[in-house]
C-alpha cells in the first residue's frame, strides 16, 4: 500500500462476528482497523484480478487450439510423478 496515494473514505456494514473478528486481529497485530481492512481488500482483489486473467489467458489459448485433452494431461501428469519417485 502506498502511503502517497490519494485516500478515500468507504462505509460498509459487517456482521457482528466478522466486526468483532476485525478487531480482534488489529489489536493482536497493533495495527489499526483501517490498516487489516485495508489490506484485506487489497489481497482479495489482487487475487481475484489475478484468477480473472488466468481464465482470460486460457479462454484465449483455448480459442487459439492450445489446448490438450483430459487423457493426455492425465498421462503427463503420471509420467512427472513416476520420474519424481524414481
């Protein structure tokens, strides 16, 4: 997180448990409620954009006939396994 990036305020509501849970982890990690917010959010939508272009990036391939089948894959995946075990 930038700490010279413009800010915003955002309001939302949380269930009882999961507000208490909040609370919880800033005062076992002495950071403030806005801080494991904050990076909640951020680590929620870096993995969510990241998983959104891993399937943009498959759909294209899969588009382009890149792509193996269910059998094939299962084959390779054997083989990998039996040469680690070797």
């Amino acid at each position: 997180m930038s700490t010279t990036a413009k800010r915003e305020q955002v309001s939302f509501k949380l269930e009882s448990d999961t507000k208490r849970r909040l609370e919880a982890l800033a005062s076992a990690t002495r950071r403030t409620r806005t801080f494991v917010m904050e990076e909640a959010v951020t680590q929620y939508l870096d993995m969510n954009e990241w998983q959104l272009k891993c399937i943009e990036e498959g759909l294209e391939d899969a588009r382009a006939g890149r792509y193996i089948d269910s059998d094939t894959l299962i084959k390779k995946l054997e083989r990998r396994i039996a040469d680690s075990l070797d």
